[in-house]
C-alpha cells in the first residue's frame, strides 16, 4: 500500500491532493485538473500530481536495500572491462 505524505502543502493545495487522490484513475484526474476554473490552478494541481509521483516512487525506493550478492557481480564485471 502506498502512503503518499508531502509536506508544505498550503491548505488549498491539501484540498487539490485530495481531490486527486480520490480520483479513480489518471483519465478522472485530467478531468479534474482540466475542469479547475483558472490555469493557476491547473497548474497547481499538475504539480500536486508530479509530487504524488515523487513520493510514491521515493516510498517504493524506500524498502529497498543493498545486495551485497549482486554487488559481487557487479565488481566482477567491472573488473574483467
């Protein structure tokens, strides 16, 4: 399960985040962003989207971590260039 968290948000932009979010797919939140009443806000809104995006694959990177295994194969093919 994904936790989405961006901090910094103004109150306005925490609205637009969760409208977002509530979006069933990315065909809604087009809508959504498209049926905003000024560019500003689409704007702001296609920001909000591209954080989301940020935070969910910084999540995902999160749980990652080193394999000493593949670090040795790695240096064996670096070695043999």
């Amino acid at each position: 399960m994904i936790d989405i968290q961006i901090h910094g948000l103004n109150a306005r932009q925490m609205i637009l985040a969760d409208i977002i979010w509530a979006c069933e797919d990315k065909p809604g939140v087009d809508r959504f962003i498209k049926a905003l009443p000024t560019q500003a806000f689409r704007c702001e809104a296609e920001g909000i989207v591209e954080l989301m995006k940020m935070a969910a694959v910084e999540q995902l990177y999160d749980g990652i971590t080193d394999n000493p295994e593949a670090d040795r194969v790695i240096k064996r093919v670096i070695d043999k260039k």
